[in-house]
C-alpha cells in the first residue's frame, strides 16, 4: 500500500481485502463498476464477489461503461452472480448465459446509460471504481478509462474504490471530466473542437459514500491486435480511396473530419492504412484509443484524439504509460457520455467507421445478433455514432466460413441501424455509397459493389423478382427474405443446393 495515493488521512482506516469488500454486495443491489472495453475496470473487488457467489445464493445487476477485462464477466456469470448485465459485453461464458435466458442482458446505446441513473429510472447502490489515487479534496484520478465512473461516483449511495498502484500518478491531467446538468436543465455542453477541454481532471465524490478501499497492482488485460489480414487489408484501401475522392471532389481537405472507428482488426487496418496515406493532421473523437491511434501520433499524422479509454496492447502500454508526458498534449479521455454524445459527434462532423455483422440490400445493419436471436456483444456505441455522424461507414466481409456465409443479404435477421443512418457500406469486394439514393438505387449499388461473386446473381435475382413481384418503395418478397438464413441453418451454408454441388 502506498500512503500517497490516498491523500485524505480519514479514509486510511477503510483500506481493507477484496474479500472484506465483496462482503458489502447484498442481493439484489444494482452495482456499477468503472471499465470500458477491458480499460480501467474492477481487477480485485469483482472478482472476490464472483467467489462468493459461487457459494451463496446472491445475484446483482451490474452497469458499466462497457466490458470488462481479466475474464471477470465470464467469472461473475460462471458463478451465477448476474440477474442482468448492462450495457455492453464481449465475454464468450457470459454471452452463452444471456442466450440461455440465464442472464438477462440490457443492449444499450453507450451514450444513454448514464442517462438511467440520472432520470431516476435506476438507482445505484454500490459502485466500484478503479482510481490511481485520492487527491486531497476527496476527488478521485481515473486511471485508463472514465466510461460511467463520473456518474456512479456521484449517484451511487455506497462506494468502493480500488487504488491500481500499476497505473503512474502522472496519469493525473489526461481526463477531462465534465458532468451535464439533468433535464430540463441541461444546458450546451461547449465542445466546439476535438482538443476542447472544458471540465476538471477528477471526478469529485462525497467521501461519506466511501466504505472500503482496495489496493492493486494490475495492468489492464491487453487488447487483442491483429494484424491486417487480406480481407481487412482491402476494407481499408476501399475506404482510404473513397475518402480520396472526397478530397479531390472538395468535399473533405487532407486532415478529413475527426475520426471515430470501433475496435477489432478492421478499425485496426484502417487506421493503420493511414500511415501510408496522403492525409495529414487528423484528429480523433471517439470511444477508444487503440495502438494504431497511438501509432499515428508517434508518425506525426495525427495531431489529437479524444475517447472514453485506453484499450492497448501490452507492448504499447508500456509505451504509453512510460512516456505520459509525450501524450499528455495530444490525447484527452472523457466521460461516455461526453465522448459519445450525439450532439457533440454532429456538430464535430465525425467520419465514423463501425463494424457490422451483416446487412442487406437495402442498407439496414445487424451489428448485434447472429441468425436474429443470439447476441454477440451488444451495440455499443456503433448507434451513437450511425446516425449522427457527417459518414456513416459499416464494414464487414462479403462472405465467410469457407464462403458458406454470405454478410449482404435480402433482409438482415436483427436491425440495429436502419437504412436512413447508414451512408457508406464496405466490403473486402467493394464499396457502396449510398448518400442521395432511393431504396431501389441503393440496392444495385450495394449489389452490384459489395456482395461476394459467388451470391451477386441470386441476390440480384431476388431484388428484380421482388421489383416486378411485388413492387413498392421498399420491395421484398417475405416468403424469401429470411430464406438464406433458414437455408444456413438446416444446411450449413447460405448457398442453393445446386451452387453447392456445382462447386
């Protein structure tokens, strides 16, 4: 334990074991626990509580700001220790729970959960939190993440902290913590500029809520980077075109609009891809900063991001946290409902690059659920980003699973973003632009740019047959719609029989 981490003598006397802490979750209570995508979460509290239950018949409803890293979701779901998980997940035990209907899963938009607690809708009984230290006025140090943690601090009735004596003190001056008031009192929130900071460094908390503190020693569980595959590779070229394009059109300048892109290996080639581009200057606002975010500040080509964590691997960790004063300038980490707010994310002109499971001919995207009813991860802030940005991009492969898989298809199983908020499809086949089409427009756009060869001739068939079929605005033949995914059930592959067999 290190005193100068808490520099408030009167809390020294409510340092006690992650044992001794997971003892205060009583059942039935609705926890919040800092963390967004593995960054900043509960490394000791969480996990003691997982034990418990494991002999106890004890469940809570967790919120976070978004997953949680070291297996601790899996852990808590293994133990039966979850009624419901909100609002985003990525662990594979645990979404095996939700699907079972053993845990009841909230997908939510990552900018409105707060929003659950401020309007009353939910109260909080217990927060978790992983700060680097106390500061005198009772404030606490985020360490790689904000995500939620300003929100629980401040509506939990009971919190707990866990010091992470990994993460330096000089960590202190990277957050940028602004709380807006409640409705109807909410006023702008004045972001005008990527590099805008407009709140404090900590988050402030009545210390009359603190009933234990917990210290550790843990990094962050790495993120996963891999590295550009062919298909992610050509995902990337279509976009980094297009968008030289829109520079040669006049559309965009060579510093483009700030930058928003998901995590995984597309976003990762994506961003990668502009190392070797022509642009220059860019900036980011968005939910994550990734090694390849930090890459192109390192290369001189970006000259500020801003999000809601540090997800990194461990070898840029290090990096990172060894050199803060290098990034103190050039990064800035905010609450999530700063980082994505819609307001902010349309004034800003954000270009937004999202991953999608699947979409169809029309322009609707799945992000969330295989076969319409098995979650994978949850929408995250795919949404918050979709319908408010200046370009609306969703990527994913044209086909997969030794091609049995088709992701362009004559109606998604699950919608997560309608048609109206998507501008830009891609695919490692090609890229669709949507903007200024009519439905029937946007389907041979999509058709004829984006589908994999081996299912463009029957997708185009189901497209005129529905035309002179059916008609309308939209035209669909329901008897057909979900064909391809009810043939990928009884038979493994998305293919016809025949084209099987020819193959």
């Amino acid at each position: 334990m290190s005193p100068e981490r808490i520099k408030v003598a009167s809390l020294l006397d409510k340092v006690m074991t992650a044992a001794e802490a997971a003892k205060l979750f009583e059942n039935g209570m609705v926890v919040g626990s800092s963390g967004f995508t593995k960054a900043g979460d509960s490394k000791e509290v969480l996990p003691a509580f997982a034990e418990r239950a494991a002999g106890e018949d004890i469940q809570i409803t967790l919120m976070t700001g978004a997953s949680l890293g070291h297996g601790t979701d899996g852990k808590l779901a293994a133990a039966g220790a979850l009624k419901k998980r909100m609002p985003f997940q990525v662990d594979a035990t645990l979404r095996g729970k939700i699907n079972q209907g053993e845990v009841l899963f909230m997908d939510q938009h990552l900018s409105e959960a707060a929003e659950l607690l401020h309007n009353g809708t939910i109260k909080m009984d217990l927060a978790v939190l992983e700060v680097a230290g106390i500061e005198k006025d009772g404030s606490l140090i985020p360490t790689t993440s904000v995500g939620n943690s300003a929100s629980f601090a401040a509506l939990a009735d009971k919190v707990i902290l866990e010091i992470n004596e990994s993460v330096p003190l000089d960590v202190l001056g990277i957050h940028d913590i602004y709380m807006a008031e409640n409705y109807p009192y909410r006023n702008v929130i004045p972001v005008v500029a990527v590099d805008n900071k407009i709140g404090r460094r900590t988050i402030p908390l009545d210390l009359n809520k603190v009933v234990g503190i917990v210290f550790t020693n843990r990094h962050d569980s790495p993120a996963d980077i891999a590295a550009p595959d062919v298909k992610t590779s050509a995902i990337a070229s279509h976009i980094l075109n297009f968008l030289e394009k829109e520079v040669a059109e006049e559309r965009l300048t060579e510093r483009l609009l700030p930058l928003q892109a998901g995590i995984g290996k597309v976003a990762n080639a994506v961003l990668t891809g502009f190392q070797h581009s022509k642009f220059k200057h860019l900036t980011m606002f968005s939910e994550v900063l990734q090694d390849s975010t930090f890459d192109l500040i390192d290369a001189g080509i970006m000259d500020f991001a801003s999000a809601s964590s540090i997800t990194v691997s461990a070898d840029c960790y290090e990096r990172v946290m060894g050199d803060l004063d290098r990034y103190r300038d050039k990064i800035v980490l905010r609450p999530q409902n700063i980082s994505n707010t819609p307001g902010l994310i349309r004034r800003l002109g954000v270009i937004a690059i999202n991953t999608a499971i699947e979409f169809d001919i029309y322009g609707n995207v799945n992000s969330t659920h295989i076969g319409g009813s098995r979650l994978m991860n949850g929408i995250g802030g795919s949404g918050d980003f979709a319908r408010n940005a200046y370009l609306s991009i969703f990527v994913t492969q044209a086909a997969s699973k030794e091609d049995r898989i088709s992701h362009v298809l004559p109606m998604v199983s699950h919608v997560d973003h309608t048609e109206h908020d998507v501008d830009i499809l891609v695919t490692d086949v090609g890229l669709a632009d949507l903007r200024g089409l009519a439905p029937r427009e946007r389907a041979l756009e999509i058709i004829n740019n984006c589908v994999h060869p081996d299912y463009r001739a029957e997708l185009l068939s189901y497209f005129e047959r529905a035309c002179a079929q059916v008609g309308g605005q939209t035209p669909h033949i329901l008897s057909e719609a979900f064909s391809w995914h009810i043939r990928l059930a009884e038979t493994g592959s998305m293919k016809k029989a025949e084209t099987v067999n020819a193959a």
